[in-house]
C-alpha cells in the first residue's frame, strides 16, 4: 500500500495507533483513580479498556508490516507476469488468447483456494 492510499483512508495505521495510545492512557488513569476510590470493579473495567488499548497496539503492529509487504510482493508479481506476457506477445503469441488463458487460469485458482 502506497503513502497516499494510507493517507486517503479512514483509518490509517496513525489513526488507530493514536486511539489505541488513548485507551492504554485511560485505562491507567481510570485504574488509579478508582483504585484510590476504592473502586475495585471500575479498577477492572478501566484495567480492561488498558488490556484493549495493548491489543490493537499488537495487532496494528503485526498486521501493518504484513499487509504491507503482501502487497509490494503482488505488484512484483505482476509486473513479472507482464514482461513475460510481452516477452510471449513479441515471440509471436497473440495477447488476446494469452490474456485469457491468464484470465482462465486466475479464476481456476481462485476457486480451488475456496476465494
């Protein structure tokens, strides 16, 4: 994914790094606050909202980098499959047949992975 795709969506890694950030600082604030209070199941429930914040920080963390690389790794992929295309298409292969045939071939793939 490219900066200004990122950058157009409604929630960007920033964004959801930033509320995640927020939770975890709330639910330290409310575990101090009502446990001085002595409020012992707000002290959870804030201890909770923290745990919440922790755990999008984790996935955001995880999920970014792949999602990331997936997709730089698709866009060599096709770029490879069109100079071979036009490698086959300057060998003397008519490029309306080849088309299809990749057509054909990505929509057998597809459904024998279950997409």
């Amino acid at each position: 994914m490219s900066a200004a795709d990122a950058r157009t969506r409604l929630l960007t890694p920033r964004t959801l790094r930033g509320a995640a950030l927020l939770l975890c600082a709330a639910g330290i604030a409310g575990m101090i606050v009502t446990s001085i209070a002595d409020e012992v199941g707000a002290a959870i429930t804030f201890g909770f909202i923290g745990a919440t914040g922790a755990f999008v920080l984790l996935l955001v963390g995880v999920l970014v980098p792949a999602v990331e690389s997936a997709a730089s790794w698709d866009e060599e992929r096709a770029a490879a499959v069109e100079d071979a295309v036009q490698r086959l298409v300057a060998a003397g292969a008519d490029e309306e047949d080849l088309r299809f045939t990749i057509t054909a071939a990505i929509h057998l793939g597809q459904r024998s992975a279950g997409d």
